[in-house]
C-alpha cells in the first residue's frame, strides 16, 4: 500500500518504517492483475513498510482490501510480529 493509499484508508498519517518479510515473494492478485499480493515462497523475501494500527485501523484495511483478501499474521526479519494481508484462494 502506498502512503497516499493508505492515508486514505486509514484517514490519518501514520509513521512507518522498513522491514523485510522472508519466505514470501510479492506477486499479481489472479483475479485483479494490477493489484500485487505476497505468497509463501522459500527463499524468496518481501521488502516492506510497518506501522502501528489501532482496531478502528484494522477495521477500515480489512474493509480496504475486500474478501479478495485475507489477514495473516507474520513474524519479520527484524523478530517483530505483524500482519499482512495475502489474496484469498
């Protein structure tokens, strides 16, 4: 998500940082091929953006990213624990 995008979404600036998220690889949605989404891959690794989400936050990128997607969560190189969200099959 962009830092327009997510301004959008979650109606406010956030601050982020950078992580990476290994054992995935980034990929095009199937069904929405302009869209990117993350899928296990051995190996392979995901830079990206953290940030702190309340659960008002989570309720509006839930709603954001649709049943085409799913939350995971996930633990990054940095040991941290996260969520991301990954196209549903």
């Amino acid at each position: 998500m962009n830092d327009g995008t997510r301004r959008i979404v979650l109606q406010k600036d956030v601050k982020t940082g950078n992580d990476i998220l290994n054992n995935y690889k980034r990929t095009l949605h199937s069904k929405f091929l302009v869209y990117p989404t993350i899928e296990e891959s051995d190996g392979d690794f995901v830079v990206g953006k953290t940030f702190m989400v309340s659960d008002e936050d989570l309720e509006r990128l839930d709603r954001y990213e649709t049943d085409h997607y799913k939350r995971i969560n996930v633990k990054l190189e940095s040991g941290k624990e996260a969520i991301s969200y990954m196209e549903s099959k």
